[in-house]
C-alpha cells in the first residue's frame, strides 16, 4: 500500500513529470523530422518558395509594364499562403490519379514448355527426342524475352489521367484559387462571384496550352519521385500567369 502511494506521489512530482518530458523529447523530435522530409511537406515547401518567386516576377513585369504602381508585398505574403493551403490537396489528388489509373503494367508471360507433335514422340532413340526440341525451341531470343518483360506505358489510363487533371482538376484548382484571393483581398460575396464567373475559363484556355503536355510529360517519363519537382516547376512558369490574374483583380 505504501509503495503504490509512493509511486503515486512520484509521478506527480515535477521532477518526475521533467524527467518524462525529457525522455519523451527525442522522440518527438523524431517525429517531426519523418514529418519535415516526407514527399507533401517538401512539395508543398517547394510549391511555396516558386509560387513566391513567381509572384514577384510578375509584379517585376507588372511594374515594368505600368500595370502596377507599387510593389506589393501583402500579395506576395498571399501567394504563399495559397500554396500552402492548396499543395496537400494536389499532392493527394495526384496520389489518388496514379492509384487509380497506374501508368505501366506488367505484360502477362506465359512459361510454356515446347511441345512436339503426338506422332513424333514415338522416335527410338533420345538423341532424336532432343533434335526436335532444340528444332521447336522458342524463336525468342534473350533480348526480346527481356524487353517484353519490361513494364508497358498504359495508354487508355494515361490520357484518362491527362482529361480528368486537365479539366476536373485545372476546374477545382482555379476556382479554389479565385475564391481564396478573393477573399484574402476582402472582396464581397458578390464580386467573389464575379471573379470565379469571369476569370476562370480564360484561367483553364489558358493553362490547356501548358498543363496536358506537361501532364504527359509528367506521367510517361518523369520517375514518381521527381514529380512533384516536375510540376513546381511548371509551376513557377504558370504561377507568373496566375499571379498577373490576381494582380488585374485589384484589392
């Protein structure tokens, strides 16, 4: 009895609550560390850090072009607000295209034994038995059996994902786009409204002369862990356009 009230008393002292915390420490450390370097948190930072240097490439030519009078810095503070919020999700409906509509497949082989005709199985001696297997051996030789065990392109999955991103996807990322600059530049429901009506087809005309090429580009010849990468960098380029959209909304 006395040993349990002490035990008590021992958790409840802060010295004991210190030493907890302590050993519990390097394991949130841990944590944290396996939560920085996973493939969405270093996505949505390199989505970030472009999406602010394309902003501010398109206020340099915004400046150099007099359709704005003064560097803006609550835009760019915007932009990056933007990218994290809206990275996760991209991130997860990329994961969710690939999942779905897998880009390669492995081609059915089947291991199949030559075979000789029933009426010549009835030879006499087994070096005629082994002349007719070599003679029906496969004509398929090292190379091609390698090649044909490689994984193939899929191509009616390839152009589904290319059609649903580039226009389920282009209509959901653009429409959260207006709404939330909108917002963050405290327009009214009524001229959000207006924004998402009158800029966001011109936004998905526009972006169909980037996103399919770099779509397929993304999906046939770019290795799964270098597309998000792949897709910042386009990014950067697209992020100039959409930045010179948010900089003619006003606000």
């Amino acid at each position: 009895m006395f040993s349990i009230a002490r035990a008590s008393i021992e958790r409840l002292s802060p010295r004991s609550r210190r030493a907890s915390e302590a050993s519990q420490r390097p394991h949130k450390i841990s944590k944290l560390r396996t939560l920085l370097s996973s493939p969405i948190a270093v996505g949505t930072f390199q989505a970030t850090l472009l999406g602010v240097i394309s902003n501010v490439v398109a206020q340099a030519i915004g400046l150099y072009r007099a359709k704005i009078t003064d560097f803006d810095p609550i835009e760019i503070l915007r932009f990056a607000l933007f990218n994290l919020l809206i990275s996760p999700p991209v991130f997860w409906w990329q994961v969710w295209l690939e999942d779905t509509f897998p880009g390669f497949y492995e081609p059915v082989t089947e291991d199949t034994e030559p075979t000789l005709p029933l009426d010549e199985l009835n030879r006499d001696t087994d070096a005629d038995l082994n002349a007719d297997v070599e003679h029906a051996a496969p004509l398929m030789g090292p190379a091609a059996a390698e090649a044909s065990a490689k994984p193939r392109l899929h191509i009616t999955y390839l152009v589904i994902k290319v059609v649903l991103d580039c226009t389920f996807g282009a209509l959901w990322y653009n429409t959260v786009f207006l709404v939330l600059m909108s917002v963050l530049k405290g327009f009214s429901a009524g001229q959000v409204w207006e924004a998402v009506r009158t800029e966001t087809l011109p936004m998905m005309l526009a972006g169909g002369l980037v996103w399919p090429l770099a779509a397929v580009i993304n999906f046939v010849w770019i290795p799964v862990e270098r597309r998000v990468v792949w897709y910042a960098a386009v990014g950067l380029i697209w992020g100039i356009y959409i930045s010179g959209v948010s900089l003619g909304m006003g606000g």
